[in-house]
C-alpha cells in the first residue's frame, strides 16, 4: 500500500511540477502582454505599479523592464523572505527561476521583461502529501475495520459452534448417564427429561411438559416430596431423598433423588433434579438379608443336624432290624412300622433344612426329566395325594423328545413333590393341576439377563395350578425359608419352596414363578446336556445286597452309630471292624486292609473324616470309602468325595440304602 501511494505521489507530484511551469510561463507572457501598453506610451508609473502587484501576487524574487537604448527602464523587487519560505529557500526546497518574454506593440518588440521567480512548488507537493496520506490512513482504517469485523464475525461463529459443541456434549453426557436427570418448573411440572428418565417414567408417549414430576410419587408420600421440592426453591442445602415412584403403566420401584435451585438472571424458576433407582441396591440389600439368615439357619442347622441325625438314626435302624426278624402277623409291627416312618419323617425334615442352609452334595446322574415326573406320578405318595384331594385333576403333558438333563434324582423328585403338593393345597374344590415338560431355548444375553444363567438350551417343567394364585406381597419372600401361609405343624414347615430354590440353584439351574387370580406356575429351567443316559438299576429287595464276608471299617465318634452300622452292615452278611477316630482308623489300617472305610466328617477334638482318609489313603493308595455324615453340603465332604471317596450317604440312613451304596461300589 505504500508502495503504491508513493508511485502515486510521484506521478501526481511530476505531473503538477510540468503543469505548474507551464502555468508559469503562460502567466509570465500575460504579465508582458499587459505591460506593453504602458511600456508604448513610456508610463513607467503605472508599468512599475503593475510590476509591484504582480511581484507580490506571484511571489517573483524581481520583476525588470528593458527597452531599447536601456538597461532598465523599470525593475521591481520582492521583499526577503522570512520565516519556513526563508528556511526552504536555504535548503534549496524553495528555488529561483528565470522567465525572459518580449514586450509587443502590434508586432513590434518594444521592450523585454525579466524576472525571477521562486519555485514554491513544495508546498502544494507536500499538500499533496498530507492528503495521500490521510487517504493512506483512511485506507488503512478502512480495511482495519473489515479486518476487525472478519475477525469478530469469526471469532462469532466459532464461538457459537463452541457453545453449540458445549451444548451437545453436555446434553450427550446427560442423557448417557443411567441415573434420570429431570428440570421442572416453579409448580412442578417437568421441562426436561434425559433418556433415563423417558424411559423409566414412561414419558416416550406423553410429552414432558405435560407431566408433573409429582404425579409420579407413591401417594403417601408427596406431601414429603413437595416439602423437600420447596426447601430447594428456597436455596436450602439439598441433600438425598428416598422416595417410591410409580411410572405411567404402575410399576413402582424405590429412588434417590437430590435436587438444585434453577436460578435464571436472579431469579429462581424452577428446580433441577437427579434421581437414582435403587431397585437393584434394594434387591442386593435383600439378598444380603436373606444370606444373613441363611447364614443363620446354617448354623443352627450346623449345630443341631449332626446330634438330631444320630438320634434319628436309632428311631429308624433299631425298628427296621426288628423288623427283620418279626413275623408278618406280628401285633407289633404296625407300631414298629409307625415308628420307623415317623424316624423317617422327621430325616426329611432335617434333610430340608440342610438342602436350605448347605445345599446338597449328592452324586448327579444323566438322567432323562420324563422319568423322574413319570417315577412321582407312579408313586405312593402321589397315589396318597390323589386320594386327599380326590376333585383335582392331575394333567401331565410331557415332550415326547425332551433332552437330558444332569441332576441328583432324589433331590429332584422331591422339587415335584413340594411342588405339585402345594399346587393341589393352593385349589379349593375342583380344579387342575398340570405338570408339562418341554424343550426351552433363550439367547445367551436373555439368559444371562433373566435367568442369570450362562446357557442357552433348557430342559423345563412347568408346575400349573388354577388356584386362587399368590398375593403380590408374597411373592418376593415365598422362597425364604419357614415363608408360608399354611398352618404350621400341620400343612407345611415353611421349607418346601427353599428347598426347590435351593436345589434348583444347586443343580446349575433356575426357578420361575408367575401368578395371577386365574393360577400359579413354577417353571423349573435345567441346563441340558447332550451326554448318554445314565444305566438304570433296577430296584432289589435288600436281601440282593446282601456281602461276602468282606470288611468293612466303620469310623465314628458316636458309640450308637458304630453299633447302628454294625448291627445294619452285619445283617447283609459284611465284617464290619469300628473305630471311634481317625486316629483309631489310621492305626488299625497299618496292619490291615479293610474292603471299604464307613466315615464320618466330624470327629472332635481329633481328625476329622477327610484327613482320617487322607491319611489311609497313604496307607492304601487304592482304599474304597464312603461317606456317611448329617452334613449335606460342607467344604470336606467335597474335598474327601475329590481325594477319591466313592459315595455320599446322608444319615439317618436305612438298611436299603447303605446296602445297595456298599454293593454298588464292591461289586460294579
């Protein structure tokens, strides 16, 4: 731009220079031609008088008229210059010019003027100057300006895309959190809504203006939400509220919920909130209660079972070696008999309660579910069932092609008995229960979120009843044990359930519930497994387990239940050998070999039945056992069935079921 402007000065300063001294010898012409009238009638006064004017008017150094015959005829000079013109003058900014024109009369040359004038062309060039320069400025400023306006429309724009970015990314933010963030205004209704919150109150099909946040509180307890939503429009310090909330299709689930004053240019006009749902904290909260009383029932369980067990034992073992030897017209027997099953009963008791503390450890099998429904339905106690209520109908309905499942059969069967017992409890009059088994395929994300198991492919029964179905309140607790709404003693002892959850949970598998006023079902979910049948033994008489002579080494600290197995273990024709410790145990298989090993776990103060066997076992390395304990589930029942033990028997056992564990395993 300088560059510019100084080309420009320069052009328009040479340009001037030439028009301002063609000018001057125009005006100097002019000045002669004027004279000559004067210089012909030799007026030197008035020729002299104009000579002074133009001196003065055009700024000559001197003015000078010569005629013929004389030098000068007339001259005029200018006074010295003064001041800046003195000082430019000096520095040669300001020069001296000579003119020279004829003087004509007619075409007569009459006379000659001279004269010398000062060049003050610097003065124009500078103003010149000046002007180019302030248009230099003003260009400058000019642009400055549109510079200044880019830039701020710039800095407009990116600040706008910045705040838009903000705006986003806050909103993004908000509605990634899984906690529902909502805004209302001064009267509570809502302005916005994240996703969350669109999705937990069901707002997606109503717009959030229209809804009041305070529609969604339980009843009872607004006038509490609508107190603690006035503290915060008053700037008090907000801290967690817990509070129900009940969505637009009455689902109710518990929140946190904390909230702050909107203040908009000074103004307070409305509130913003988060709330949290704690349903899931709420259901760890009540696991964590239930595992405290399941710790709980563990260890009453833990310390009453083994006692009540070898009392039992006595109540069950002595009648049944009665009745061995007792004639079938015996008077006797009824009472024996009564006795025995009572012994039983009350095993099975106990085995429910430590099927619910411990769980179970039983040995599993591959077994089809068909037969385990089809063994129930063709049992006793099914027959028993039918005959007590003789106006319900039992329905089976199973899949012809139903897979295979891996299971403890006992366990199992005594699922479908709790089960289908308490369905034909739940009808009063006629009606239906309905046992189905079916084929039942989730995805691998649907089980894992619904059934919190890791598989896809079920084996399931269904258990329907057409019932008056369970209250919604109860629903939540009836797998805790000693839950029920039966008469205790009589219809129930609160376990039935917690033993199937328990089972159920134990085996891999899951237990569903659903229920309504037309009826209730039970959905058992095994996991399957495409392994081969497991051999069926058939049922014998215990005369078919009956030895040969072989030793068997029974160890436990209690003299009743070495004399209980004796007298059991000597009747189907074994040697039976007793210890009453582990310790007793590993110092007689120093010197000898016994056939099997009977064993106890607990033994105090000494060792206890793992490393009694552990020991043995060094002795022998290829010795059979079996454990026989009133722990159903406990660390060293698992640990001595992994060093090698072959079987689990649960005590109060009868002569039927040691003898055909201790066959099994002689004789396979």
């Amino acid at each position: 731009m300088t560059a510019v402007i100084l080309l420009l000065f320069s052009a328009i300063s040479y340009f001037y220079i030439q028009r301002a001294d063609a000018l001057n010898h125009k005006y100097f012409r002019t000045h002669a031609a004027i004279l000559a009238d004067d210089i012909w009638a030799l007026n030197q006064n008035g020729a002299e008088a104009y000579l002074q004017l133009a001196v003065k008017a055009d700024y000559y150094k001197s003015l000078s008229v010569s005629i013929p015959g004389t030098e000068t005829f007339i001259s005029a000079t200018c006074p010295p210059l003064t001041g800046v013109s003195r000082f430019l003058h000096r520095i040669k900014l300001i020069g001296v010019k000579k003119f020279t024109a004829d003087i004509k009369h007619g075409d007569q040359i009459i006379g000659i003027l001279k004269g010398e004038k000062y060049v003050r062309v610097i003065f124009p060039l500078i103003n010149i100057f000046i002007f180019l320069l302030l248009l230099l400025l003003t260009a400058i400023f000019i642009n400055h300006l549109f510079d200044s306006q880019k830039f701020l429309e710039q800095q407009i724009k990116e600040r706008t895309r910045h705040l838009l970015e903000s705006e986003r990314r806050f909103h993004d933010l908000v509605n990634l959190l899984p906690e529902m963030v909502v805004e209302t205004n001064l009267t509570g209704e809502i302005t916005y809504a994240n996703e969350a919150a669109k999705n937990q109150l069901q707002l997606t099909s109503k717009p959030s203006s229209c809804a009041n946040f305070f529609q969604f509180i339980q009843e009872n307890e607004r006038k509490i939400a609508r107190q603690n939503f006035e503290e915060t429009l008053q700037g008090e310090p907000s801290s967690l509220a817990e509070l129900t909330v009940i969505d637009q299709n009455n689902r109710i689930f518990p929140i946190l919920i904390r909230s702050t004053s909107i203040d908009k240019g000074g103004e307070v006009c409305g509130a913003r909130m988060i709330i949290i749902d704690i349903t899931e904290r709420r259901q760890l909260e009540e696991q964590l209660h239930r595992d405290q009383k399941m710790k709980a029932i563990g260890l009453m369980a833990g310390g009453v079972a083994h006692d009540l067990n070898n009392i039992l034992s006595g109540i069950i073992s002595y009648p049944e070696l009665l009745l061995l030897d007792l004639e079938k017209e015996s008077r006797l027997r009824h009472p024996l008999e009564a006795i025995r099953q009572s012994g039983l009963d009350a095993s099975y008791v106990v085995s429910d309660l430590l099927t619910v503390a411990r769980g179970i450890a039983a040995t599993k099998e591959i077994i089809a579910p068909n037969v385990l429904i089809q063994a129930y339905l063709n049992s006793t106690d099914f027959r028993q069932l039918q005959t007590s209520y003789p106006r319900i109908e039992f329905t089976p309905s199973l899949a012809p092609e139903l897979r295979n499942i891996s299971c403890s059969p006992i366990h199992i069967r005594k699922c479908l008995m709790n089960l289908i017992t308490n369905g034909a409890e739940a009808i009063h009059g006629k009606g239906t229960v309905s046992i189905t088994s079916d084929n039942h395929t989730a995805s691998l994300p649907l089980a894992r979120s619904q059934y919190k198991l890791s598989t896809e492919h079920f084996s399931r029964i269904t258990i329907h009843d057409t019932g008056s179905g369970i209250a919604a309140e109860d629903i939540a607790h009836i797998f805790e044990p000693f839950y029920t709404k039966k008469v205790m003693g009589r219809s129930g002892t609160g376990l039935g359930l917690a033993v199937v959850w328990n089972t159920m949970h134990d085996h891999g598998g899951t237990v569903n519930v659903t229920s309504d006023e037309r009826g209730t079902s039970f959905e058992l979910l095994f996991p399957s497994i495409e392994a081969d049948l497991a051999p069926q033994q058939n049922r014998k008489d215990w005369r078919n387990y009956q030895g040969r002579r072989e030793t068997i080494l029974v160890i436990d600290d209690e003299r009743r239940q070495r004399e209980i197995a004796g007298h059991l273990l000597t009747s189907l024709n074994y040697t039976v050998q007793t210890a009453s410790s582990g310790e007793e145990a590993i110092k007689y298989a120093r010197h000898h070999a016994p056939d099997l090993l009977v064993l106890d776990m607990l033994m105090p103060p000494g060792l206890n039945g793992r490393m009694t066997f552990e020991q043995i076992q060094k002795i022998h390395p290829q010795q059979k056992a079996i454990i026989a304990s009133g722990f159903a589930d406990d660390d060293d029942v698992k640990a001595t069935l992994a060093l090698g033990a072959m079987a689990f028997i649960q005590k109060p056992y009868t002569l039927e079921q040691i003898g055909s564990i201790i066959h099994h395993i002689l004789y396979r």
